[in-house]
C-alpha cells in the first residue's frame, strides 16, 4: 500500500500492489474508519485519519482494485476488510480515494512492504 501525490509522505492517492501491478481504490463507501485502517498499516497513527474522494490528489491509473470497502476500524491491513472482491467495482478514476493520516508513525507498521511517494 502507498500514497501518491500528496504534498508528503503522510497524504496522497491510496494505492494498491496485486498481481504485480499498483492500482487504486474506489470511494465508494469508503470513510473515516477505513482512512483509518490505511493509516495504521503505512504505519502511522490512526487518530485524526481521514479521507478525501473524487481523486482530491489526482487520478491514478491502471487498475481499480478495491470497491466497496466496509472496516469496523480494528484491522491491521486494508484486505480485512469487507469489500466487493480483487477488481470489482463500479467507478471511474474520478472517484479514487485519497487518505491524510497525522504523520506521526508508530514505532513500527504492519506491513513491511510499505512505500509512499510524493
């Protein structure tokens, strides 16, 4: 998971690896405790996370991976979640999901596998 675009490593796109590709995810139902849950696995606290929609920091390209995403704001990693299922969905780029977390990191994160981009 990474964020793209934001004017720092803590805010940006929300982005996807699967399948050997980055790809986005769909506003759709997506909200504050799932901003959250973003948060957490990039590594950075959860209190004051939140979301912003219809691509606040750009468009992104290639695949829309996630659709539908319903957290109860315990998980560790985004694919917890409810969702509709790997590349299902019903968007467009204009509705990829952007997430602003506080900045402050956890002393370490989840996933390993963490990048962000500016």
């Amino acid at each position: 998971v990474r964020l793209v675009g934001g004017n720092s490593s803590y805010q940006g796109r929300l982005e996807y690896f699967h399948n050997g590709e980055w790809g986005t995810i769909c506003g759709d139902m997506f909200g504050n405790t799932e901003a959250s849950v973003a948060c957490r696995q990039l590594g950075f606290t959860t209190q004051g996370a939140h979301y912003e929609s219809n691509a606040f920091f750009g468009e992104g390209t290639g695949p829309i991976w996630l659709d539908d995403l319903r957290c109860n704001g315990e998980e560790k990693y985004l694919t917890d979640c409810l969702n509709a299922g790997w590349g299902e969905h019903n968007c467009r780029h204009q509705h990829d999901v952007s997430v602003i977390c506080t900045g402050k990191q956890y002393s370490h994160s989840f996933d390993t596998h963490v990048k962000t981009l500016n």
